[in-house]
C-alpha cells in the first residue's frame, strides 16, 4: 500500500535542485544524503562537539532548503552547502551557546566508542593511530581562527576562494591565514613530541 | 630561482601545495622546491599532518547520518517554507488577517475612544463588583459574543496549553465560584475553574460529539457536557450559559456556512455563489487534482485507521502543495486535505506535542469540520479524531518541550 520512495541516487545535483524547487519536496532528502557525512565532519571539527554539530548541520540544511532557489544551476551542490556548514558552525561559536569541546576519551555521537578508538582503524599500524592522535592534540590547541581554516581546507576541501566567500575575507587574507594556521600546527606538533616524547 | 635563493613565502609555497598558484607564480615556486629540500620537507610534513587529521575525523556510524537525514527531513517539512520563501505562516494566523482586511478599519481616534469607553466599562464593573453588585451579564460577554464561538474555543486551548506547560492541574487550582461573581461563559477554563483541563477536554469531546449530528438537530441543543461539568454552579450560571450556547451555535452554524460559501467561491469551483441556496443534502465530488494525488500515494478519500503513517507522512508535502497552489476546488477537498495534514502532524508531533502542535493539529481538525459541509462521512471522521486527540491530551500528565 505504501509508495516506495523514488530512487533519485541517479539524478544530479542540478535534477535535485529543480525538483525540490518545483515542489517534491522529498527529493531534498537525497540532497542531505549526499552530502551529511562532509556536512558533519565540517561542522563537528569547528564546534569540537558532537552535540553542536549535530544542531548546526541540521540548521544548515534548513537554511539551505529555503535558499536552495538562490542555488547556482550546474554547481556542485556540495561545496554549496559546506559554506553554509561554515557560516552556520562560526555563528554557532560566536553565540556563546556552545557546549565545551569533546575531549579525545569521551563517547562518541552514539554512544559508541570514544575518539580516540574511532579514529583508530582497527587494521592499521600503531605508529599510524600514535601519530593521528597527536595531529587531534595539536589541533585541539590551535585558535579558533586557525581550526575553522584548517577544518574548511582540510575536512570540507575549500577552494581559496570559496574560504573567502564563506567568511568574508579577501583571498590574500585566506592565503596568510591558512599559512600561519598551518605553521602553529606544525609548531604544536613540535611541542607536543618534546613533552610527551612516548606517546609515539 | 633555485635553491640557493631566498626561500619563498610561506603563503605561497602552501598556496603551490594546494595548487592555487597562477601558473606564472606556480612555474617559479615550483623551480624552487624542486632544488630546496627545507621546503619540500615542510610541505611533506603538512601535508602528511592534514591527511592524518583528515583520516582521523570522528565520523559516526551510518545509523547516525540515516537519523540525522530523517531529523532533517522532518525539520524542513515541519518548518513550512518553500525555497525561495520565508517560512509560511500560520493558516490561522493567515485566516485572522484575512478577516482583519476585511473589517472596516477604524481612524486612530476612534480606536482611542472605544478604548477609553472599555477602560471606563472595566472601572465601573470593578466598582460595583466590590460594592456587591448582582451581575446578570459580565462585562466580557460582549467580546464573547463579538468574537464567535471560533475565539472561546482558541481562548480555551490557549489556557489548557498554558496550563500543560506550567504543568497546573491539581484540584487546588480550581477557583470558587461565588453568587456574585460573574456568570461564567460557556468554554471559559478561567470562569469555570483553571484547573480542570481534563474535565474541559470531555467538555469538548462532548460537543464535538454533539455537533457530529446533523446541524438542524444540534443547532438547538444546549452544550450537554459544559452544564454537566459545571451542576455545582449555580442556577443562575447556567441560565446565562444556555443562552449563550444557543447564541453560539446559532452564529457557529452561520459562520460555518458563510466560510465554506466564501472558500468555495474562491476556488472558482462551479457551483453555488455563497448567496444562492445549495441542495441541503448534496455532496460535491472530489476535484480531479485530490483525486489523482491521492490515488498516486494509495490513500483513500477520507483518512481512516487503515492508512499507515508512512503513507501520511509521504503525502504530505504534496498535498501541501496541492492546497498552497489551490488544488482543492471545493470545501469538502479542503476539509480531506486538513484532515491529513492534521495526521501527518499528529504523527510527527508523537505522544508528546509541543503547545505549537496542539494548536496546530486542533486547527487543522475544526477547519476540516467546518469546511466538511454536507459531507458527513469527513464531518465523522474530523469530529472523532479531533475527539480522540483531545482524550489523548487529558490523558497526558505533562507537556514536553519541544524537540529537536
């Protein structure tokens, strides 16, 4: 009795758009399939919580369902909507309202392992889970400003100019930003093999 | 440039490693590195440090992203906006500007004066009420009587809401009804006693039921339910209360005509003008557009217990639509759409609704008993699910927040 929902995995970005646009309004769903994993782990790196990133990508796909008309035709839907992670994972941390950072031990969104199990993949190499540990510390150390470029460059693969876009700088300041985002995690990294020489 | 030349900036050379150099830039930063070990090491360390970050990202399981997705979905369907919209506003909301419109707007001054002279009324009520004056009639069963049957009833979900979030329902609550106080009006939770929620819920049940017959049979009847719940009134209450029931009910079954008349003329359907009579007993049939939605999605013409959920929740963006675009040519099509979309929010709102969603789904219940017109079967079907949401809600000790 009940319709099966339309396979829509074939359409593309611009299809989806035109479809949403025009109505069908579950044709979003497969827009938000898309692109939820990057959308999250975006959003998860700026807040630096589960529970955080959990409201700001949910918010984000509101926000980008009643703007989805001002959608460029034959864009990536993605990069589209990563900027509005962005904006809305800054907004989120700027109001005041954020919860305190994960710590590397604490359970997971599910309730599930903590991080610093998760990020582990069971098959891979001691050394190797050592050192993505020690690149989430240093992380964890930087500034604000220095996680958000980072975290856009690295987990939402931002072009320069889309950074600029999504937070309203010009593209020179991306540049020296980025650069010196870059620097402080290699200076963190540092300090952190001189103090704990044994965790690697 | 080589190796022995200064070392490039370090904006550029990461720029080089992202490949957002111009290639005139590219070409020389890249002659640089190719010679300078320094500079190819600090781009392997970078680049070896993002790609452990990026690996090491806690990405949960899938069953938290088909959650996420479904919470998502949910939140876009119940925000009630189109793209390229702001979100859509309350029918209700729309309804009372509608008739805003259509009332005849009053200067300033003269808004200024009627409130001055209500400011006066309300002194010199509150004068005689401490000098022991016997009221017939209080003073607010002018704004009753103004306001139809339609505003006690928003005035009592109101209160019942209010009275959910605070969470008040205890017997202590309920106010004593002194002789000289005023009559208490029919619907009213504040002159009957704030703290009876339940008993106001089969209050209404009761009616609802009543007004589940055939109008020319309830239009004269008294609210049976209201006086039964309130036998420790006075005599004198509740000859006040008879009467303005029979006043509401006469006004309710107008308004109803007027409004199904007014709606139907709108949807430039063929038939009656609101002015002309209509064939007491004559159906209308569903327009093509319902029909052909409904049949896409498996429902049937008047939701009954057999649709599933799912089936509901599918449907309703479309039908939505339909009624946003004007699909619904008749009343009787609009009166099935309101019936659905009140499922569809009673099944996301779940066991817990949030005061927004028991205003909601009451309002799309009584709109599609109001608009059901001669349709019995949708009238029955609208009158007990808005009859078994109202039990459901007396049943319930407590409001919820709303979710996430």
């Amino acid at each position: 009795m009940t319709p099966p929902r339309p396979d829509r995995s074939d359409l593309t970005d611009d299809e989806l758009v035109r479809l949403v646009c025009g109505g069908e309004t579950d044709a979003f769903a497969e827009i938000v399939r898309r692109t939820r994993r990057s959308a999250y782990l975006l959003a998860r790196r700026i807040t630096r919580n589960h529970e955080d990133a959990d409201d700001v990508v949910q918010d984000s796909y509101v926000k980008a369902f009643r703007a989805l008309d001002r959608f460029t035709p034959g864009a990536a839907i993605a990069p589209w909507l990563l900027t509005i992670v962005a904006r809305t994972a800054l907004s989120s941390l700027r109001s005041g309202k954020r919860r305190a950072a994960s710590a590397l031990d604490d359970p997971g969104p599910d309730g599930g392992a903590p991080l610093s199990e998760r990020i582990a993949d069971p098959a891979s190499d001691p050394e190797i889970l050592a050192r993505r540990l020690e690149v989430e510390r240093a992380f964890a150390r930087l500034s604000e400003e220095h996680r958000v470029i980072l975290a856009m460059r690295v987990d939402g693969d931002f072009s320069y100019a889309s950074i600029a876009e999504a937070l309203e700088i010009p593209i020179g300041t991306v540049m020296s930003r980025l650069a010196r985002a870059r620097e402080a995690l290699v200076e963190q990294m540092g300090k952190l093999r001189k103090v704990v020489p044994d965790e690697r | 440039m080589n190796a022995n030349q200064p070392h490039p900036l370090r904006e550029e050379l990461f720029a080089y490693r992202d490949g957002e150099l111009k290639p005139d830039r590219r070409v020389v930063i890249e002659a640089h590195v190719l010679g300078c070990h320094a500079c190819r090491e600090l781009i392997d360390d970078v680049s070896r440090m993002e790609a452990d970050l990026g690996a090491g990202a806690p990405a949960p399981k899938e069953a938290y992203f088909e959650r996420l997705s479904e919470h998502v979905m949910t939140k876009v369907l119940a925000a009630d906006t189109a793209p390229g919209h702001e979100r859509r506003r309350p029918a209700a909301e729309v309804e009372w500007e509608e008739k805003q419109a259509l009332k005849p707007k009053l200067p300033w001054f003269a808004l200024a004066s009627t409130m001055s002279a209500a400011a006066a009324v309300i002194v010199v009520g509150v004068l005689l009420v401490r000098e022991g004056a016997v009221w017939r009639r209080p003073p607010s069963v002018a704004v009753l009587e103004r306001s139809a049957p339609d505003a006690a009833r928003s005035r009592s979900d109101a209160d019942s809401a209010r009275r959910r979030v605070r969470g008040i329902g205890g017997k202590d609550e309920n106010r004593a009804v002194s002789p000289t106080a005023p009559v208490p009006l029919p619907n009213s939770k504040v002159a009957v006693g704030a703290g009876e929620r339940k008993a106001d819920v089969r209050s209404e049940t009761d009616k609802l039921k009543k007004s589940n017959e055939p109008v020319a049979s309830g239009s004269a009847t008294a609210p049976e339910g209201g006086v039964q719940e309130k036998e420790e009134v006075v005599p004198q209450q509740q000859a006040g209360e008879e009467a303005l029931n029979k006043e509401s009910a006469a006004r309710d079954k107008s308004l109803s005509s007027r409004e199904s008349g007014d709606l139907a003329a709108r949807a430039a359907a063929p038939q009656a003008s609101p002015g002309l009579s209509r064939a007491e007993n004559a159906v209308e049939p569903m327009g093509a557009a319902l029909k052909s939605l409904l049949d896409r999605y498996g429902l049937p013409p008047v939701w009954g217990p057999g649709v599933s959920d799912d089936q509901v929740l599918q449907a309703e963006p479309a039908l939505r639509n339909l009624y946003r675009v004007g699909g619904a040519v008749t009343a009787p099509d609009s009166a099935r759409v309101r019936l659905y979309l009140a499922e569809a929010s009673r099944v996301r709102a779940g066991a817990t609704p949030d005061s927004a969603a028991v205003d909601e789904i009451a309002h799309h219940y009584r709109r599609a008993i109001r608009l059901a017109g001669n349709d019995a079967e949708i009238r029955r079907v609208a009158v007990e699910r808005l009859a078994d949401f109202l039990t459901e809600l007396g049943d319930e000790p407590a409001l919820h927040s709303p979710q996430r």
